[in-house]
C-alpha cells in the first residue's frame, strides 16, 4: 500500500481524488488545506474517514508518516510544500506548472536530489491515447525529419473568478500543457522564443487573453503556437490543432482521434502527387488520459524506483518555454529559452 497525502483541497483536488480513487493500492490518508473545513469536506465527499486532517502539511506527515505528497496547492506556494514534502522523505507528484518562477523550480530539483526521492509534475495531456498515437507515427519516420510544426488552440472559456483577473492568463495558466506536447510530440527542446500577447475585442478577461508565440527548438525545428482563451466559435480541441511538415509530407491532428499523412509519390511539376497514408491504430499500450494516468505511473515508480515520464528533472523545459513567451512578451524582443 502506497500512502499519499494531498495538500490543496481546493478545485483541482477533486480530479485526483477520483483518480486515486480508482487505482488499487493507493491510499489517500491525509489531507491539508489552510481552510479545515475544505479538507474535511473533501474527507466526507470521497468518503474518507481515516484520513488525518489538518492545515499545517509539517503536522500532517509527522502524524501520517506518508510515502507521498499530492501538490494541488497554487503555484507561488508550489517550492515550499515540494521543499518541506521532500525534507520529510515523501516523494512528490505536483499540480502545473512546476513553479512560478525558475530560481523556485530549482529550489524543488535540489530538494528531491538532496533526499533522493522521486519529484514530478501532472503534465496530463501526456497521456492522452491520441497524442501517442500521434507520437508513435512521427516516430515512425514517415515524414522524414520534422522541420515546421504549427498548433491553434482558440476556446471561448468563461471561467469567472481568478483566471479572469489573472495577467498572462493563457500562456501561464493553460499553455504550459500545450508546450510540453510539442517538446514530447517532436522530441526537442526549446532554444529561443518570440511572443506576443493582446487582449482582443469582445475579451473578457482583464489582460492578455490570446498570444502567438514561436519557437526555435533544438536541432532547428521551428514551432508556432497561437492561442485565445477568448474565441467565441469553432473552438479547437483542448489539445489543439496541430500540423507537422517534414521532409516527405505533411500530418495534421485535430486533437482528438482526426489524424491524417500524405507524403510526396511523385514529383517533378508544379505540384508533387501526394498519397495518403495510414495511420497507426491506438495500442492497448497507450495511456490513458489525464490525472488517472499521471498518477498511475508516478505509483508504480514511487514501487518500483522508475523515474515518471513528467519527472521535474524534465518537465522544467516545459516551465521555461512559459516564462520565456512571458519575458518576450513583456520585452518585445527574441529571448533564448533557459533552465
């Protein structure tokens, strides 16, 4: 039995707790928030009545004396529960982005290295069956080498509250998601970024709710993203539409099961004959999606000693590519892509 405590009984948590809910030998056996009643609310909707309560996370893992902490907590506070989880020997799984700024990120790598214990954050999209899917056909080297790759993401999302106020809202909040794809779908990382942010009319956001960013990843790949939280009509996939061109052809993928190939039959007019290919099916292999499938395999390598797919060691790429669209963006200027 794997016994994990999960501090932040806020929105998110109610997504982990069903996953965990469902995942033999996990048991959820404490639960902190700074609001004690949003942890025991929590207790009595997921029926847990032995779990430990409270809303300092030091006293709960002194008393539970759990093998892992579940991060759901905001991201300012991300370094501090991470820092303090693994001090106490926990490995940790965390809530995206990492953290809010990279000098927090690092704090939380050091941490984990300095305890030898597991860090990782719930990239969920990585474990989409569709995207696999998708990524197992680039890597079938169909198209040849991988030179341009667009994406769209355009949802008219009215969330109120927070989200709302927030500034850089899509590209701090949601893009994140959308970055880590593509460093996974083309197996780079970024090197540089230019981006723009506005707030177009009819927004009702109070800042910059739509941003168009590029990319040049390593290896010279070039990746564009343009994206609006604002879009009110023919609303892309939460995953996006993609297109992938490369040295045979091109794919396309509509963020759900639409995916399609052609790549050059012949050539020598003005146009080249195309001719369409199949695509590989989804393999009983692919994960299954979302915070289920993250969570998953961080239980089996918490058993095993394996390191998670969306390990921090990792995913901190995935966070630099948002803060270096945020620094473009506030500067006007191309920004190299640290970490």
């Amino acid at each position: 039995m794997i016994k994990a405590v999960l501090v932040g009984c806020g929105g998110i948590s109610h997504a982990w707790l069903t996953a965990a809910a469902k995942i033999p030998g996990l048991e959820i056996a404490g639960l902190v928030d700074v609001r004690a009643e949003a942890a025991r609310a929590r207790a009595a909707e997921f029926k847990l009545p032995g779990a430990v309560l409270g809303t300092e996370l030091a006293e709960v893992l002194d008393r539970v004396k759990p093998d892992a902490v579940f991060d759901c907590t905001v991201p300012p506070a991300h370094a501090d529960v991470c820092v303090s989880a693994l001090g106490k020997g926990c490995h940790v799984l965390g809530e995206k982005p990492m953290a809010d700024s990279l000098d927090a990120a690092h704090r939380i790598l050091s941490a984990a290295r300095a305890a030898g214990k597991l860090h990782a954050v719930t990239q969920t999209r990585r474990y989409d069956r569709n995207l696999r899917r998708m990524k197992r056909f680039l890597d079938s080297g169909a198209l040849g080498r991988i030179g341009t790759v667009h994406c769209d993401f355009m949802i008219g999302a009215h969330f109120g509250g927070f989200r709302d106020r927030m500034r850089h809202v899509l590209v701090e909040d949601m893009a994140i998601h959308t970055f880590d794809a593509a460093r996974f779908l083309i197996g780079t990382d970024p090197a540089s970024v230019f981006c723009r942010e506005w707030n177009p009319p009819g927004s009702w956001y109070d800042h910059d709710a739509s941003a168009a960013a590029i990319f040049e990843m390593t290896g010279g790949c070039v990746y564009t993203y343009r994206g609006s939280w604002c879009a009110e009509g023919l609303n892309t996939s939460w995953e996006c539409d993609w297109r992938f061109i490369g040295e045979r052809g091109s794919a396309t993928w509509d963020g759900h099961g639409g995916i399609r190939a052609q790549v050059v039959e012949s050539s020598g007019g003005f146009h080249s004959v195309w001719k369409d290919l199949s695509i590989l099916p989804l393999e009983p292999s692919d994960k299954d999606g979302g915070h289920l499938g993250v969570i998953t395999e961080f239980v089996e390598c918490v058993r095993t000693g394996a390191v998670p797919e969306t390990a921090g060691e990792d995913n901190i790429k995935s966070l630099a590519m948002v803060l270096g669209a945020v620094e473009s963006s506030e500067g006007g200027r191309l920004v190299p892509v640290r970490w």
